[in-house]
C-alpha cells in the first residue's frame, strides 16, 4: 500500500475480489495512454494495481488506505474522494512513477519505489497477471444481437471474426443499434462503424456505450462521462448522415495482429479465435428467419455479412402487455414497490404534426450542427456511476437506465429522472433486457460468475468470465472467458 506495510489490505473487514475490476484497468491504462507513460511504466502500474486490490477500487484498506492503489490522504496523496476517483489515482501513480523511473528499476521495483511497500518483490511476482490483465484491456464483449458476436479484441472491433476495424485503438464492449456498430476508444471517443468507415460520435466518454434503438427509428447514445455522470445524446442517424445500413467495417477475415505484454502490436500475428463453442451458430446460421432471431418478427440479424437493413433483437420484444415496469420481476425485496423503479411518465417524442415542419435547407443546417457540437444530456450529477449503462426501451418510447454506482456496489435504476437503487453486491456493469414476456431482467458478473436478479443475485454457471455479459430475450446469456472465447453461461 501507498506509504505502508502490506500489500493486500490485511483488514479483514476489507473485502477483495478474487478477480479483477474490468472498467478499472481501461481506466488506469487510458490515463496511462494519455500521458504517454512508456511500456514500463504502464506494467508496473497494473503490477501495483494487481498487489494492491486486485485491480479493484477499494472503499477500505489498511488504517485510511482506499482505492485501486491503496494511496492514503493522511500520507499527502489527495483527498478520499480523489482517490477513489480512478482516473486521478491513476494520475497520482504515473506522475510519479515516471518521476521516479531509472534504467536499472524493473516494472515491480518501479512500482515498489511509488508504492513503499515492505514487500518489493511482490510486484515483479504479478508480472503474468499484470501483463494478462494490460492485454485484456484492449479487449471488450460481448455484445450478441441477432446471433452475431461482436467483440474488442486487441484493439479492434470483431463481429463474428470478420475485422470492421483496423486502427487498433479501440477498448471496451461495442454496442449495436439500428444496424450500426458503436465502440469506444481508448481516447474517450465513441465511434461509429458502418459501410466501412468509423466516424467519431461524441467525446468524454469514461465507459462503454449504450446504443438503444427506439420505436420510432431513432438511435440513442448513453454512457457514463469521464465526470461519472450519466449522459444521453440523440438523433444520431442524423449525425452519421445515413440510414439504417447493415453494419461492414473492413470486411477482411484475417488474423489478428497480436499484442505483447505491455499491449504494444506484435509481428508475430495468430489467427482469430472461435468466437463460439461446438453447439454455438456459425456466420452463416446468423441469417436465420426471422422467427429465428430471438422471437422478434420483422427483423434482420445484424449480421456483418447481410446488406440489409439490420434489426437489433435485444431491443424491442413482440407480445409486451400495456402493464410495464422499469424494475426486476420479484425484486419487491429489493426495496423497489411493486416492482417499479420510477413512475410511468411518458418519455415519447412529441407529434410532429403538431408544428410546422422545417424546411430541407433548415434539416441539413440541424444536422451539420448535431455533427459538429454534439450535445450529451446528463441524467445524474457527477461522480454518479461508472462502467457502462444497461438500457431498455418500451414500445411507447419509455426507457429505463440501468448503471453501476461511482463507489461500485450498488445496482442504480431510472425510467423518469429519479434514480433509485435495487440492489447491492454488485461487481461489474449491468446488463438489463425486456424478455418476451414483457417482464425485465437484470443480469451481473460476480466474482467472475454470471448472475441474475430475482430477490437476491443467483448464480447461472460455473467457471470464470470477465467484463460484462449479453443477455438475450429468451434469457440466453453469453460471457467471454479470459481467454477471449464467448460461450452460453446462463
């Protein structure tokens, strides 16, 4: 720890996860990336991070030691909300670090010279974690719509082993929306994917994004901004400038260039790997019928591989009754009265009827401004959430948002501007899908196992998996093993 005498909190009231924090370490190797900290320096950072939490922003420690490096305001390294502000304790260590460095300093005795810690050697000890950790930071997923797996993998974005991307600089879990592709960079940029083009969206971003397609056609962007608000922006057909055209990227099926310990491209290049188990669809069973594709009539799969207009099937369900609820079925125990997170304000878009239409002239001048100066809207204030948002449309155009609060162990809920939480426990981003039924389901990776919500979180499978998982309609729920593979966990 920062200025004392152990590694690992040895409070026993401290909890560590046995597992890494997957929004964590994009954080910490993004403010590493941005101030141009070199190979080493990055490593001893996920070093220190591994022997200190676990790559896990700690509420507890040692005497006042808190966060992802345990740092202590008693010891001069900022105040306790500063340093349970990630992208700031990561600031404070490669500021430092880099201060510190010399020729002759390992990353692990680096990192021991910014850390003070009784136990030099423990950081040169987590060099494999730390390393396996630096190259899963480039990495995200997944994220299944129409039974096509679209990942992050090595920097890059990856829908059933075809590359739409070739810049290498892309983190996090992509998000699929009205036949479009939107990913995040480790800039902060959200990007979107289509006809073999990324164009950049919007900028700020903390997390992952969300892209939810509603009734009327339109797309919505949500994501967590680097002040920990949550944050929505509109209209982004407009903003592309096109339609709704099947997502292409690249197209080129190629291996994948692979990256070296501290997440440099190596020249030595592997084949991309299966993406699938033995009973998993295959790309070309990803063009099913319709009736195929999770139940959802009048749809295209988003396949990589179909020219027509894609159809996200996580994103509207047939055969919803009129009664709703934003909130988890039988969650009633979670604090939540019958069932609701919010009230059931209407949220559609007003009838355009009701005033004049604008002219073609004045359309085009809205959208080179929408292009130019998008706008987020906040739902929440700062230092509010952080990963990724997990949000579900009804067919009226209400949505609710679902996200991870800032201090990282409460479920957060809204569907009208008033959040309020429905659980506790929680380890990573939420995933949140309107089954068939017309009933919500809220699922979470917890200690690196699948769960889903009912009165408490229950556990869907064994086996270790990490980031974030995508659940479908049907309830089918795929994670991706450390490995990089995606299988059904649930």
């Amino acid at each position: 720890m920062s200025g004392t005498a152990h590694a690992l909190p040895s409070n026993v009231l401290c909890r560590v996860p046995g597992v890494h924090d997957a929004e964590v370490i994009r954080v910490v190797h993004a403010v590493g990336l941005s101030r141009g900290v070199s190979d080493k320096v990055m490593l001893a950072g996920f070093e220190a991070g591994w022997v200190e939490s676990h790559m896990n922003n700690l509420a507890c420690g040692d005497a006042d030691s808190l966060g992802v490096f345990q740092q202590r305001p008693s010891m001069g390294w900022g105040t306790p909300d500063q340093i349970m502000n990630v992208t700031y304790a990561a600031g404070r260590f490669f500021e430092l670090a880099v201060r510190m460095d010399r020729e002759h300093l390992s990353p692990g005795l680096l990192a021991d010279a910014v850390q003070r810690s009784c136990c030099p050697e423990r950081y040169d000890q987590a060099f494999e974690r730390a390393s396996t950790m630096l190259r899963q930071a480039w990495q995200g997923g997944p994220e299944v719509v129409g039974g096509v797996v679209h990942v992050v993998q090595d920097g890059d974005v990856w829908a059933d082993g075809v590359r739409l991307t070739t810049s290498q600089d892309f983190v996090g879990r992509p998000s699929v929306a009205g036949g479009v592709v939107y990913a995040r960079t480790a800039r902060g940029e959200v990007r979107a994917l289509v006809g073999g083009t990324s164009r950049v969206m919007a900028s700020g971003v903390a997390g992952d994004p969300e892209a939810v397609l509603r009734p009327d056609g339109t797309v919505e962007l949500y994501a967590i901004l680097a002040d920990g608000s949550v944050a929505k922006l509109s209209d982004l057909p407009a903003m592309i400038g096109m339609g709704t055209a099947s997502p292409q990227g690249a197209r080129q099926s190629v291996s994948i260039p692979r990256r070296n310990a501290t997440g440099v491209p190596s020249t030595d290049a592997a084949s991309a790997p299966s993406q699938y188990t033995a009973n998993e669809p295959s790309r070309q069973q990803a063009s099913v019928p319709n009736e195929h594709v999770a139940g959802v009539p009048d749809e295209r799969a988003a396949s990589v591989l179909d020219e027509r207009a894609a159809g996200v099937s996580n994103e509207r369900a047939t055969g919803v009754p009129d009664e709703r609820t934003a909130g988890v079925p039988d969650e009633r125990a979670a604090g939540v009265p019958n069932g609701q997170v919010v009230g059931t304000q209407d949220h559609r878009v007003p009838d355009a009827s009701a005033a004049t239409a604008p002219s073609r002239h004045e359309l085009s001048a809205q959208n080179r401004q929408r292009t130019s100066n998008p706008v987020w809207q906040p739902l929440s204030p700062p230092a509010f959430a952080t990963g990724k948002p997990s949000v579900i449309t009804y067919p009226d155009g209400t949505a609710a948002v679902y996200v991870r609060s800032g201090d990282g162990d409460k479920l957060m809920a809204t569907a009208a501007g008033t959040w309020r939480e429905i659980a506790n426990g929680l380890e990573a981003s939420p995933e949140a899908v309107l089954r068939l039924d017309g009933t919500v389901g809220v699922y979470a990776l917890k200690d690196g196992r699948p769960h889903r919500l009912t009165t408490t979180w229950e556990p869907l499978a064994e086996g270790r998996f990490i980031d974030t998982v995508s659940a479908q309609p049907d309830g089918t729920v795929y994670a991706r093993t450390a490995e990089g593979k995606v299988v059904k966990a649930g």
